[in-house]
C-alpha cells in the first residue's frame, strides 16, 4: 500500500506505530535506536573532496539506514523531530570539540542540501529540510540551493558520473542570494554565522562537494557538513 503525503497521521489512528529505526511495535522511536544515533559523530573521507570536513553520525547501515529510508521514501515525517534532535546534539559535540565556532560567538545556520524539485514533491517536502528546523529552529535554516532541471538521479552512478552529473546542476535560492548579501554586508563579530551544510547521506561526496562550490562562488563560507549517514 502507497502512503500519501499527509496520510500518516490519519494511518496511525489505524495502523499501530512503530520505531522508524528497527520497526519495534508501539513507538514511533525507540530508546535504542535515539541512543545510538546520540553517539559521536564520525569524520568521512569522500571520495570526491569537498574541502571541509564531513561528519555523520554513523556508518549507512541499521537503524540509520532504515530511518533514512522511512522519512524519504515512506512519507514519517513525524520522524523528523528525533532525527534533528540526533543533529542538534552532534553539532553540540562539534562545539565541545572546537570543530565549530562557539554558539554565543558565530550560531548555526543550517543549509539544506539541494534535492531534485520532483523528488521533494514526491515526499511532500523535503525531508532534510524538516530535520534540519527541528535541529535548530526555522529561522536559522536557510533553503539556499536547488537543483537544475535536468540532472539524473544519482542512484547506480559511479563517483564520476556523479561527479559530472551535478557540474553546473547546483544554484543558489533567491533566499540563496539574500543570505549570500546578508553575509557579505556582515561588519561586526556579533553579525557573524557559522553555516553547515547538512544532507541525509554522503555517498560519493559529489552533492557536497558541488553544493559548497557554489556556496563559496556566492561568499558563503561553509565551515562543516553533517549527514545523518555515510557510505563506506
């Protein structure tokens, strides 16, 4: 049975809820599943560089796996609200660990990775954006980037056809555009942001990679990225 966007509120008045992770019956999120995701983030090595460290908060495997999967491909998105509080805290850790700018010094701004327009309507949004309002509230995420018509779902392509498939296929949001103006007008340390990219998975690194490009040609800094899981 296909759910709707939308639809799972109505579907959990019927069906019974369970854990988004490991599919344990009567929760929607179990213990186990939000303890695991609280361990420390790792640091990746992307086969394409994007010249900024990547963390995730664990290997593509289990329950990061499979709550990848239900809030992008099976429409949970009351998921996002354990997800971005498995992200908040690993930017907490990344602040322990001098990885990040302090807090009270520069906050956090969050930019979505861009994701195909298509794909988001599917799902009825885009899922990393929603995790990423819940991790730090609304007015510090900033949809800056889209994706061009045009470019291929990446799904089955090697790290150079990855790669190619996204040259040019990044733009900068008109939000994209005030941010960057928004940036660059900066004049004192108290205006100052840290901006983290963040997206559900690194692959190849290709998305990151082109994303941060982008951001930079526009004067957009990104200081980190953080994904929710890593391949290899």
């Amino acid at each position: 049975m296909r759910i709707l966007p939308g639809s799972r509120t109505l579907l959990d008045l019927i069906l019974p809820a369970e854990c988004g992770g490991c599919a344990e019956p009567g929760t929607q999120w179990c213990q186990g599943c939000a303890a695991e995701l609280a361990d420390d983030p790792i640091l990746l090595q992307p086969r394409v560089d994007p010249g900024v460290a990547v963390w995730a908060l664990g290997p593509y495997s289990g329950p990061r796996r499979r709550v990848v999967i239900a809030a992008k491909e099976r429409g949970r998105r009351d998921l996002a609200v354990p997800l971005g509080s498995a992200v908040a805290g690993a930017l907490a850790r990344l602040h322990q660990w001098g990885e990040l700018a302090p807090p009270e010094v520069a906050p956090v701004v969050l930019v979505p990775a861009p994701t195909r327009s298509r794909a988001a309507r599917m799902r009825g949004g885009d899922p990393v954006t929603r995790i990423a309002v819940a991790a730090v509230g609304a007015s510090r995420v900033c949809p800056a980037l889209a994706m061009r018509r045009g470019v291929r779902d990446s799904v089955g392509l090697s790290a150079d056809q990855r790669r190619v498939n996204l040259e040019g296929g990044v733009l900068l949001t008109p939000r994209g555009h005030r941010f960057a103006q928004h940036v660059c007008s900066e004049r004192s340390a108290a205006q100052r942001k840290t901006v983290v990219l963040i997206d559900d998975v690194s692959t190849t690194g290709a998305t990151v990679a082109e994303s941060i490009r982008v951001l930079s040609g526009a004067g957009i800094q990104v200081a980190s990225v953080v994904v929710l899981a890593g391949v290899g």
